[in-house]
C-alpha cells in the first residue's frame, strides 16, 4: 500500500469526521433555538411602539368577569365586590408582544392581540401598575395560580408566532416542570376552573 493512498484515506476519513461533528452541533443549536414551539431569540424592536396601535375595549372586562364567574383576580386569588377595583391586564404586555414580534405586524393584528380573552385577566391597580407592569416571566410571576399563568403566557406567544428570550424560557419552564395542572384555580369558592392548556 502506498502512502499517498494511506494518506488520502486518511484525509477522507477526517472529512466525513468533520462533516459528522458539523451535522451534531448544527443539530444541537437548532434544538437550542426553539423551546415549546417557541423559537427563542433576543426581543428586537423592528419598529417604534405606539400603545395606540393596541387599543381595547373597555368591554372586554364584561367577557373576563362572565368567564370568571365574577370579579376576580387569578394572580392573588381574591375576588373584588366591584370592576371598579380592577384594571385588565394582558398577560404578555403589549410592548412585550410588539418586541417579540408584533413591531412587524400589520394594525388589525395588533388590535386582535390586545382584545384577545386568551391573554387578559383582571388584576388590582397595585398588582397591575405597582408589580407586573409590562415585565415579562422572568423578571415577575404572579403570587398564585402559575401554573395556569405560565400555560397561557406560552399558548399566546404561540398564536401570535411571537418569538421568546432564553430568560423568559428558562423561567417558564421551572414552573412549567413542576405543574400538575395548568387549570386556574378559584381560591375561596372551592372551584377550579375549565380555563386550562396544554403546553
């Protein structure tokens, strides 16, 4: 056997080693860019927000209230004698939304997520305005009722393709890991709701 043959069969084996290498990693960091069917990249603002450009109904607490069977906030599982002790608050905040991938949305579509039933519950104004603001997952979870909270935060994401960071993942994903149930859970009434996910 000569040794320029030994040697180009060396060579080729290296290539093909290479090539095995390449094929695991490109694997490897493709599973690394989705999470739930999530993919999982920086929030980007492509565009400026407008909190115009999501607007809602007042009405839509009426819709909260009759799925709820009352005033009631899911994150500190107290019920309220009045919406007037309330503010609806929308679980992926609006500017969350257009930094995950609403800035290239069209009008109509930023306009169906801010009245969309699936991402609104109610919330005290100190939960609301003092708390949660427009953090998102990993930087705020509610006292109570995680679970169904982290479920809805990613059916949202999913319905609107918006994309999530690795933080916000990560922290999703501890809750989501120990969950039995992702059903909200009426504290106070003995109830359990049907508003649960899959996730």
């Amino acid at each position: 056997m000569s040794t320029q043959g030994s040697t180009s069969r060396v060579i080729a084996h290296l290539g093909l080693l290479v090539m095995a290498v390449l094929a695991t990693v490109s694997n490897s960091l493709h599973a690394q860019s989705t999470w739930r069917g999530l993919k999982v990249e920086p929030e980007r603002r492509c565009s400026p927000y407008d909190p115009d450009d999501y607007r809602y109904s007042q009405s839509v607490e009426d819709r909260i209230i009759a799925d709820y069977g009352g005033v009631y906030s899911p994150y500190t599982g107290r019920w309220f004698s009045s919406q007037r002790e309330t503010d609806i608050e929308h679980m992926v905040a609006r500017s969350e939304a257009h930094d995950s991938g609403l800035c290239a949305a069209d009008l109509a579509t930023r306009r169906r997520f801010a009245n969309d039933l699936l991402n609104l519950t109610l919330a005290s104004p100190s939960v609301n305005r003092g708390q949660k603001i427009a953090r998102d997952a990993a930087e705020w979870l509610p006292e109570k009722n995680r679970c169904w909270f982290a479920a809805r935060v990613v059916e949202v994401r999913r319905r609107y393709r918006l994309t999530i960071d690795r933080r916000e993942a990560d922290a999703l994903e501890r809750v989501l890991s120990a969950c039995e149930s992702t059903a909200m859970v009426k504290y106070g009434r003995g109830a359990v709701s049907d508003s649960s996910s899959t996730v």
